[in-house]
C-alpha cells in the first residue's frame, strides 16, 4: 500500500472535480419528471435504480463478462453514488468504490446502508489508486476517466491493481459519436450544474486511441452503445427500440471497453 501522504497530494484540478462532482450529482437527472423527492431516501434511490436500468442496458453484458474469472474482488474507480456497485454487490462481488467527491461517496454508503449490502466507499483518486499492485480480480469505471486530466495514466493504474488473468470494463465517451456532434452544432455543455457550465474536464476518444492506451493489456475489445441518453428527453421514448440500438453500434456515445491482464 503507498503510503497516505502519497495519495492525498492533489493538484488543484482535481479539487475542482471533487468539487464539481460533489455538486452535480449526474444521477438526478433521472429526478426531473418527480417533484419533492428528498435526496438520499429510499424512493430518491428507487427511481434512479429503475432509470438505470432502462438507459445503462449493457451492464448485464458487463457483469457477466467481469463475472468469467473466479475472483470476485472488485474495484469500481469513481463509483458515484454506488448504484452500479449496488448491482455488482448482488451479483456476489465484495465491491470497493473510490471517487474523488465526498457528496457522492455519502450517498454510495447511504445507498448500501438502505439496501442491505456491504461494500467499502472511499476517497481516492483514479491516476493514484491508493492500493497495492495485483489487489484486484476486477476494474470497473464507467463514465470516468474522460472526467480525469490523464486518462492514460488512470489506465495504467487500473493495469497496476489488476491481478494476472484480471479483467476490467471501462466506459469512454466516444468521439465519433452523435451525442458528441449535437453538443457541438449546439454549444451546450456536457454536464452542467447549477451555476457552473461544464466539467473541469470532458474528453471524448476514438476507438484508435483506446487500444493505443491500453496496448499494455493481453486483450482489449470495444463496443459501441447508447446513442444517447436522458438528457435526449422524449426522443429516447418515441424512437423505435431496434433504431436505437443500431445506431448505437454506430455512432454511439459510449465506448465499453472490455480489458483482460
Ligand atoms: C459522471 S460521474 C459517474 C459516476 C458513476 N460512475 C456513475 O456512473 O454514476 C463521474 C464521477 O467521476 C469521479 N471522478 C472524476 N475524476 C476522478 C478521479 N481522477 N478519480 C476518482 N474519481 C473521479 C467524479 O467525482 C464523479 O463522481
């Protein structure tokens, strides 16, 4: 384990995600149709559960490709509010979440206390994962490390904790892709929270500059999903599922990628 001082040194740049996040809780998009929910309560949860569900359809691909190799020691880098890590901790992996906001990190251990299942919340940054070499069986990280300055770097780390054999799925923001275009022609930004315009940080990438990234890994496959999401209001609902989900292997708007050590 390298040592506290190490991995509480900060450049201010990930003050300012800290801090951002700790604000704009990406979730609670899911809350804009429900009025007077209280934040952090049983139905708060409930409905974001259900919304991701609906949007995040992949995770089961997910879930049973991490699910191949017989560990079930898991690391999710910025896990959020722990909603996914709530699903990985039914699926019977003993789940570890790092991120950089505290606001999110309370609400991850709320969201474990409410729902009966045990899992470790803590702040940690993912270009400095305080934890040995070899630590974990799996990675996961979805929506992320484009959230990061140095998103190679986060990725080797990720290489680092991983065990011989371990596998990871990290999810990118794809370049290529038509959520990214409608952002462009429109000038809006990516996640906005009150007050503020933008993330500190928003990169998108190619697929050509994922597998440069992750060359290190004995195999890396990447699939194109979600054409868009939410934020795309009734288009999501009035636009024929298997459209969708062509387009989305096209020019999708998340690239999932599927490593093995
Ligand atoms: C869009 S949210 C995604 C959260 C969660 N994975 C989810 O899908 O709901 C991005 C998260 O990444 C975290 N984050 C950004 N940069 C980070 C870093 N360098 N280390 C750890 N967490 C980071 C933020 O604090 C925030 O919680």
């Amino acid at each position: 384990m390298q040592s506290n001082n190490q991995c509480n040194e900060q450049p201010e740049v990930f003050a300012n995600i800290s801090e951002f996040w700790s604000i704009q809780l990406n979730n609670e998009i899911y809350l804009r149709n429900h009025k007077n929910v209280v934040r952090g309560s049983k139905q708060y949860f409930d409905i974001i559960l259900t919304a991701r569900k609906k949007y995040l359809y992949y995770l089961g691909d997910v879930i049973n490709y991490l699910k191949t190799i017989p560990s079930r020691n898991l690391l999710e880098v910025g896990c959020g509010m722990g909603t996914d890590a709530l699903v990985f901790a039914k699926e019977k992996f003993h789940v570890t979440g790092i991120d950089l906001a505290p606001g999110h990190l309370e609400l991850a251990e709320r969201l474990f206390n409410l729902y009966h299942e045990s899992g470790i919340f803590r702040y940690g940054n993912a270009e400095n994962i305080c934890f040995s070499n070899q630590t974990f069986g799996c990675v996961y990280s979805l929506g992320v490390l484009h959230h990061t300055p140095d998103t190679q770097k986060a990725i080797n780390e990720i290489y680092r904790v991983l065990i011989p054999g371990g596998r990871a799925v990290i999810m990118l923001y794809n370049k290529f892709s038509l959520n990214n275009f409608a952002h462009w022609i429109t000038r809006r930004g990516f996640e906005n929270a009150k007050g503020q315009t933008d993330a500190p940080v928003t990169q998108r990438f190619t697929k050509r500059e994922i597998l440069a990234m992750c060359s290190n890994f004995h195999s890396c496959n990447i699939s194109v999903e979600y054409l868009f999401g939410a934020g795309w209001g009734k288009f999501y609902d009035f636009m024929p599922r298997y459209i969708y989900r062509f387009l989305s292997k096209w020019i999708g708007w998340h690239l999932v990628i599927y490593l093995q050590k």
